[in-house]
C-alpha cells in the first residue's frame, strides 16, 4: 500500500483580500457615519493600514472589513492586530499584519497534537508549512479533524492530498 499524504498550509489569498478592501471602501463611501471622514486602508505588502477619524471609526471601519473578509472566505484569525496610536492631523492609525504561514510555535503545537493523538501518521515541519504522512488514508483524515477542532491561533487549509 502506497504512502498518503497531504501539507497543512496557513496562507491567505491576497488577491481576495484585495477585493475585501475595494468592497470595504466602497461601503464607506455610501454609510453616512463615514461621510466627511478621513477612513482610509492601504495595503502594503503584508500590512494593512487602517487610517480613521478616531478610535470608534477605527473600530468600525475594522468590523466592515472583517466582515467583508468572511464573506470571501478570508480567514480573519490570521490578521494580528497592532496598537493603535496618533497619527497626523487628529487622526489615528493602526497595522494590521496579515500572517501567511504556521510559525514555529504554532507547528509545534501542531506536531505535539498529532503525536499525542496516537495515529499511524508521521509529520515533520518544511519551513512554514507541515506535511503529514501516513499508510491509511483514514489516519489522515482523522488528523485533520483534530486540527480543526484545537484551539490555534492561526488558520488552517489542508492541502496536496496524495
């Protein structure tokens, strides 16, 4: 019986989040608690800025993007939220970082989840991903719905099922 195997992955498709920002902006421009108002979001490489009036703008503006995340399929459990401070002309500002990959923490998690789980699997970290192998094909499926239901703080897809 042939090996099985497939990689777990946290990535987020830029291209979509892309299009969560246009949809994000082009609510803003119709809602009339954002008229007149300073709300900006750039994306810059793997940051998004989010620019606002004040504090409960912010907030707002950030809720009207997370939801318009959901709805793409993006996950919003791989955005890290930085602190919001003072930017110019009474403004504020705040960085999202959108995380792609499992850092070394969370992979280890993840490796001690599987091991303690006492399948007839085998997983070793490959940079920023994990692949996981195994004789039966169950195994892995088992493994995956463990993985979906730990508590992690980023993220999963499972893909390249072999």
């Amino acid at each position: 019986m042939a090996e099985s195997s497939f990689d777990i992955v946290s990535k987020m498709d830029m291209q979509e989040m892309t299009n969560a920002i246009t949809q994000t902006e082009k609510e803003l421009a119709s809602r009339f608690d954002f008229k007149g108002s300073k709300s900006t979001l750039t994306l810059e490489k793997e940051t998004l800025v989010v620019v606002s009036d004040d504090d409960y703008k912010l907030g707002a503006l950030i809720d009207i993007l997370q939801s318009k995340m959901l709805k793409r399929g993006l996950p919003i459990k791989n955005i890290d939220y930085g602190t919001i401070e003072s930017a110019s002309m009474g403004t504020v500002r705040q960085r999202l970082k959108l995380k792609q990959g499992i850092d070394q923490e969370n992979s280890k998690k993840i490796n001690t989840l599987i091991r303690d789980a006492k399948l007839k699997v085998k997983s070793q970290i490959q940079g920023d991903q994990i692949r996981v192998t195994g004789k039966n094909r169950d195994d892995l499926q088992a493994v995956i719905q463990l993985l979906r239901k730990a508590d992690l703080t980023v993220d999963l897809q499972f893909t390249n099922m072999k």
